[in-house]
C-alpha cells in the first residue's frame, strides 16, 4: 500500500514542475518584452539623408540649387565652373564639383557645356550605410551603383559611385 502513494510524489511533482514550465514558456510577455530593442529601432527609424537616385536624374544647377554652393570657388584655379580657356581645353567634359551634406562628401562629376551630370560619388568606408545614407538600391532600373575599392585592399570600400543607366535629364 505505500509504494503507490510514494509513486504518486514524483509523478504530481514531475507534473507540477510541467505545467509551470509550459506556463512560463507561454507567448504572454510583458510591454518591456514586446519592443524591439532599441538598435534595431534605430536603424529601422533610420531615413535617407541624401536623395541620389533623385539626384543623378537632374543637371548640375538643379544639384547646387538643392545642395548648396560647391565647395571648388570661383577664384581657384579650377573653380566650380571652367574658364573659357578650361572650357576650350577640355570641352567641358568631367568637369568636378565637391559638396558637403550632412556631414557627408558628395563628388559629382559633369559635363560644363551641357550641364549634364555623368556620376555621383558618396564618399564613406562602410557600403552598407552608404547605401542607406544615399538611398540606394543595387537592383534600381535608372541607375547603377559601383563600389570604389581601397588601392591595395579590395575588400574595403572608399565609397560608392552612382551612375545613371538612362540620359533622360531633366533641368527643373
């Protein structure tokens, strides 16, 4: 007679010891739980700083109306626009403005007579941020994005070059 009351012990135990495991385990969390931890939050919330795709569609005035000056200035040897003499010399092509945008280097190479934009470089060591930074999609039908290797170390990046994949320039 006592060896079924003894069996009974651990069985109502191993039980009890189940159910609050399964009650522990159950989807019922607290608020604190149910938040994304904040990095995750962060980068999520995170929206692009510099619109290039909108960008590298446009001529080089509608870029400084929207960036500001550039940072090449008229006084300088080779200044934000070419002398008449540079003009002749190089016909107006790869010609290069330098602008800062929050905290950012953008290098936008055009050409001087037409006014044309032939690419844009978003200067920085780490592609991912680069690409959220600019907004950036590598599967974009209007334009294509290139990584600019470190010399020497190309698995490091010295920022991308976005060019685009169709001359349909607007002026605006």
């Amino acid at each position: 007679m006592f060896t079924r009351p003894v069996m009974r012990v651990p069985i109502l135990l191993l039980a009890g010891l189940t159910l609050g495991f399964l009650a522990a385990c159950s989807r019922s969390q607290t608020p604190s739980e149910t938040e994304a931890p904040q990095q995750s939050q962060s980068k999520t919330a995170q929206t692009a700083s510099i619109d290039l795709p909108e960008l590298v569609k446009h001529n080089i005035d509608y870029l400084r109306r929207q960036l500001g000056p550039p940072q090449e200035a008229a006084d300088e040897v080779i200044g934000a626009d070419p002398t008449a003499a540079q003009l002749r010399a190089t016909k107006g092509e790869g010609w290069i403005n330098t602008f800062r945008r929050q905290g950012s280097t953008l290098i936008v190479t055009f050409n001087a007579r037409t006014r044309k934009v032939s690419d844009i470089v978003l200067m920085g060591t780490n592609e991912e941020d680069l690409m959220r930074l600019g907004n950036l999609s590598t599967t974009a039908p209007n334009y294509i994005v290139l990584s600019i290797p470190e010399p020497g170390q190309l698995n490091k990046v010295r920022g991308v070059r976005i060019v685009p994949s169709q001359r349909k320039e607007t002026s605006q």
